[in-house]
C-alpha cells in the first residue's frame, strides 16, 4: 500500500514563512501547487508543507526524526536559525524545537549512534 504524509502548518504571513522554511529546509519549496502553499518534502512520500490559513495560525506542531540530528541542527544554525528548546529523554532521544515567527513548533529528533541496535546510526527519516 503506497502512503504519503503531508504536515501541514497554517501561516498568516505566507511570504514571510516562506523565507523562514527555506532556511530552516535548506532550500526552496520541492513544489508549489497554488499561491497560498509551499511543500518540503523532507523524505521519500513525507512532506511539509506551509498553507496560508490566519484563523489556524500558530498552532502547528510536527516533529521528524533525523539520522544525523546534530549536523541537522549545524545546518540550520548556518542558516541563522536556532532551537528554541532542547529536550532529552531517559530513552536516549534527543528533541530539538524551533518556533517560526508564528509560532509554530517544528522539531527534529534523533538519538545517539549507539542508542541504535547494532550501534548503527538509523533512525526513520524525514
């Protein structure tokens, strides 16, 4: 069974999310179906996207595990982003929040090499 998931994160100023998700992804939107959305996809059949929807503004909250989280967090610091929070679980997982002007809550997470079966570095991409 094929699946793909769209995330979406309502927005009231769609030109000035648009400038911050491309920082925050590392480049433009993968596609733009009309003029009020912008869609990242962030992984095979995994995507992000910012709609223009003042009434639900601010609300989202999404959260993608990473396989490398600290070059991800590096990345986007390179690009004059930093988390807002950092969190880590009894359970090894590391949880890293950004808040866009919005105050929408996007965040990455991962867990250390060794935390994986095996040691190796894999987590669910995206």
């Amino acid at each position: 069974m094929a699946l793909d998931l769209f995330a979406g994160i309502p927005v009231s100023d769609y030109q000035a999310a648009l400038r911050w998700y491309e920082r925050l992804f590392g480049g433009p939107p993968s596609f733009v179906p009309n003029d009020i959305e912008a869609v990242w996809e962030l992984a095979e059949h995994r995507y992000v996207y910012v709609v223009h929807d003042p009434k639900r503004a601010g609300n989202a909250l999404v959260l993608s595990f990473v396989e490398d989280l600290s070059g991800r967090v590096a990345a986007i610091a390179g690009r004059g982003i930093e988390p807002v929070k950092r969190e880590t679980y009894d359970n090894g997982v590391t949880k890293v929040i950004y808040e866009d002007p919005e105050g929408n809550e996007i965040g990455f997470g991962g867990m250390a090499a060794d935390q994986y079966p095996g040691g190796s570095d894999r987590s669910t991409s995206g």
